[in-house]
C-alpha cells in the first residue's frame, strides 16, 4: 500500500500529463521487448526473470492510479 506522503510527491509525476504520457510510452516499449523475449525464452530462470520484468513495468503502470487511491484514502485507513 502507498504511504499518503510519497502518494503526493509521486502526484507531481503522474499529474503531469506530458511527463506521465512520456514515461508510459517508454513502459509500454520496455514491456513489448520483455513480451517478445518471453516468448522465445528456452531456460526456465530466464522466463522467471522476464516475467519479473513484465510484473514490474506493469506495476509502474498503474502508478496513477495507486496514487489515486493513496490520495484519497480516509486518515483512518492508514
């Protein structure tokens, strides 16, 4: 769960729809290629590590809206 604090200082980066749309784009290329890997893959530890990869860049791309969440989470939640 993201912390209310860092939520606000990530808030200036995902707020910022030109920077957002950017670091996106570059997330979207970076998981293609990983994509395109695993699916030629031949080592099962090269698989865990690519699907690592893909778990990631998934995550970062839904940064805004974890920090949506965080936002707007009651003080009681926490």
């Amino acid at each position: 769960m993201l912390d209310k604090q860092l939520a606000k200082r990530l808030n200036l980066l995902v707020g910022n729809k030109e920077l957002w749309e950017a670091l996106q784009e570059y997330l979207h290329s970076l998981k293609t290629l990983d994509l395109q890997a695993l699916a030629v893959a031949t080592s099962e530890s090269e698989m865990f590590r690519l699907q690592g990869k893909v778990n990631s860049l998934v995550r970062l791309e839904q940064l805004p809206d974890k920090v949506k969440e965080a936002l707007t989470r009651k003080e009681e939640e926490q």
